[in-house]
C-alpha cells in the first residue's frame, strides 16, 4: 500500500500564532503516537508566517485512521475558534516516479 504524503498550510494573523502554535504543537504529540502516522512536523513559513505541517501516513487507511480519531475534529473544531473560521488547506502529494 502506498503511503500518503501530505502538506497541511494554516494561514494565521501574528498575534494569534502563540495560541495557535501551541495548539498546534500539542495536537502533534498525539498524531505521532497514531499507528498509522510516520511523520508529523510543524513549521512556520518565513515568507508568510503561515504555519505549516508536513504529514506521513503508512498508508490511506492509517490516514483514515487519523481523520476518523475524534481527536482531530476536536483540533480543527479549536483551531478554527482561535482563527474566528477556516483552517488548514491540504496538499496531498505524489512522488515523482
């Protein structure tokens, strides 16, 4: 099965980051104790200041897994409070063959 490869962006006003980032840093711990997660690594854009994440998934059912766990409506549900809306935009990605 292959893996799913993925970039989630949050754009974010600087005085919301700290609020935001913490949010984030402390979803992060649970997403990396998933059985299906490989990678989870959170990032600020230098550009932008939006904050980035870079994703792993053994496969499209651990992904499932991931946005199946309760946990993670809980994140955008708190996420999108401190944003007053939205969230984060995914690009799904494919290796070059």
């Amino acid at each position: 099965m292959p893996q799913i490869d993925l970039i989630a962006t949050i754009e974010i006003r600087e005085d919301l980051l700290p609020e935001a980032a913490a949010l984030l840093l402390d979803y992060g711990q649970g997403v990396r104790a998933e059985p299906g997660n490989l990678r989870f690594e959170a990032y600020q854009d230098r550009d932008s200041g939006a904050m980035v994440v870079v994703e792993r998934y053994a496969s499209a059912e651990g992904f499932e897994a991931h946005l199946a766990n309760p946990a993670n409506a809980e994140f955008n549900a708190k996420l999108a409070a401190i944003l007053g809306g939205g969230g984060s935009t995914l690009q799904m990605l494919e290796p070059l063959a």
